[in-house]
C-alpha cells in the first residue's frame, strides 16, 4: 500500500514535466524502502548470516543507472542502525557502490548478482571477520549465500512487475529503451 501510494506520488511528479524532480522523488523513495525493509527485517539483515531482502533494489541500477543515488543512501542510512556501526557504514556503503559501479560494466543480470555476491561477500565478509572475528569460510559463503537469495528473488520480482506497461513507465520513465532489457526466463 504504501510503495502504490509512493509509486503514484512519483507518477504525478512526472506528470509535472520535471525529470530531475522526478528522479530525485524516485531515487527518495527507493531510498526510503531499502531502509524500512532493511529495519524492518534487522535481525537477518546484518551479521554473519545475512539475508538482506532489500537488496532486490540492487537490480534497479543495473536496469537504470539513475537509480544508484537512491541505493547508495538507502544502504548507508540502514548501515546507521547495524550493529556494527561505523564499520558497517563505511564498508557496507562502499561495497554498495562498487557493486553498482561494476553493473555499468556487465552487460547480463546473472552476472550482475554474480559480481554482486562476489563484491559483497570480499568487501562485508573481510568487515565481519576483522571487526567481530567470524570463522573465515562460513563468513565468506553466509554473505555471498545471502545476497544470491536476494538477488534471485529481486530477479523475479522485476520481470513479473516489469510486464506491467503502467510500472514500467512509472518506475523507468520513458520505457525499455534508456535501460537494459530484462533477462528472459
């Protein structure tokens, strides 16, 4: 209910011919979602065993480069309320941007959670295993594990909404041409 009210919201911005406006609204509130549902969920959102479901907004960027302000403080303000505090917002931030950054550079979604898995899982597991000393391996893999749930869901997620002609216009604007397409299943 309230991600129909935000999305109509970014609707009538767009209807008021302002596409920065429009994107600043669109990346405020998927900043906004990745928090709640970051917070919501804490207990299996940070930690060795993570299993963070707002990261199915990772795909946004990968979709719409436009989208990368709205994931990068989404993530660095949920990282305020980790447990892990600053080191969490630093390199949990950082490797939100890097996985982001790398997207620009993949041309297919697979290898897009891939990468993301990969960055993540170097960049957070190395974090947890030098700041709270987990075990090495089941740090490395729990992260990685995690983020492929996620991802994976997010993927589905994204080509059953995207079939939708209205969200897709909502969400991406213009439509399919100013972003990636989406992977056939």
């Amino acid at each position: 209910m309230l991600i129909t009210y935000l999305l109509q919201t970014a609707k009538k911005v767009d209807a008021m011919n302002s596409e920065k406006t429009s994107w600043l609204v669109k990346n405020a509130i998927v900043a906004s979602i990745y928090v709640v549902m970051t917070l919501t969920l804490s207990p299996i959102s940070y930690g060795m065993m993570q299993i963070r479901f707002s990261e199915m907004l990772m795909l946004l960027p990968f979709y719409d480069k436009r989208f990368t302000a709205g994931l990068v403080i989404g993530c660095l303000v949920s990282n305020l309320g980790s447990p892990l505090g600053v080191y969490d917002i630093a390199f949990g931030t950082l490797s939100t941007l890097i996985c982001i950054l790398a997207y620009w550079l993949i041309p297919n979604v697979w290898l897009a959670m891939l990468s993301t898995s990969i960055i993540g899982s170097a960049i957070v597991g190395t974090m947890l295993i030098f700041v709270i000393s987990t075990p090495v391996m089941l740090t490395y893999v729990g992260v990685a594990v995690g983020e492929m749930i996620s991802l994976t869901l997010g993927v589905l997620l994204f080509n059953e909404l995207c079939k939708n002609k209205k969200f897709n216009t909502t969400v991406f604007g213009q439509g399919v041409s100013n972003r990636k397409e989406l992977v056939k299943l």
